[in-house]
C-alpha cells in the first residue's frame, strides 16, 4: 500500500450536519448529534442513525400507543445484542418532540454515506403526514 493509500485509509470520520435546516437529513442529524463523536466509525453512526429514525417515527404515533411500542423494539434490539434501554430511546422521542414539534413527515428510508472528503452524511426519503 502506498503512502496516499495510508493516508486515505487512516483518515478520520467526522458527521456532516447539512446546512438547510428544514432537510429531514439536518433534522434526524440534529436529533441524534449529542450521541455521536466526531470520529465516529461508520457502521456506529448508522446504528445511531437508525435509533434516531426509530424514536422520530415513534413519536409521530400517539401517545397511548407509543410505549408499547417502545418496549417492543427495545427488545427486539437486546435480543440483537444492541444495549438499548427504554429509558434511552425515550429521550430520543421526546428530544424530537422538542425540537420539532411540528414535524410530522414519516421517515421511509435512510442511508449513511461517506462523502468524498471523508464526512458522514445522511440521506433520508419522508413521507407526509396523513
């Protein structure tokens, strides 16, 4: 391996928070940014990306249903191994409720990239409310 190759390889990883506020992108990047470092490795930052688009979504759902719905994926994840816990991914629900309470697009996909300059990204496809 070359000594670019090295470079290239060694470079760290920091998140790319778009500047257009109103994007869902900026907005799930927003969310979830005070549980992410700046050298977050990839497939970290897409397990935090993923929680993050749980826990937005859930709060879309009505209140009276969204425990039980917490408590269901909180299981699903410890029985994959991932440490969550109902406590954390309610705080992530209600983090979102705060911070945009008037957001009602449902998030349909998402998807980590690696920009050319080494950044993190998110892409993300919503769909309206209603």
């Amino acid at each position: 391996m070359g000594k670019a190759s090295r470079k290239k390889h060694h470079r760290s990883i920091t998140i790319d928070l778009e500047p257009e506020a109103g994007k869902a992108s900026t907005r799930l990047g927003q969310l979830i940014a005070p549980h992410a470092v700046d050298d977050e490795t990839r497939s970290s930052y897409e397990a935090l990306v993923a929680l993050g688009a749980i826990a937005w979504n859930l709060s879309l759902v009505p209140a009276q249903d969204r425990d039980d719905l917490i408590r269901e994926a909180v299981r699903s994840a410890v029985s994959r191994g991932i440490p969550l816990t109902d406590r954390w991914l309610t705080d992530l629900v209600e983090r979102k409720m705060t911070l945009f309470p008037s957001e009602e697009r449902w998030i349909e996909s998402y998807e980590v990239i690696v920009q050319p300059d080494g950044r993190l990204a998110i892409l993300v496809a919503t769909l309206s409310a209603g």
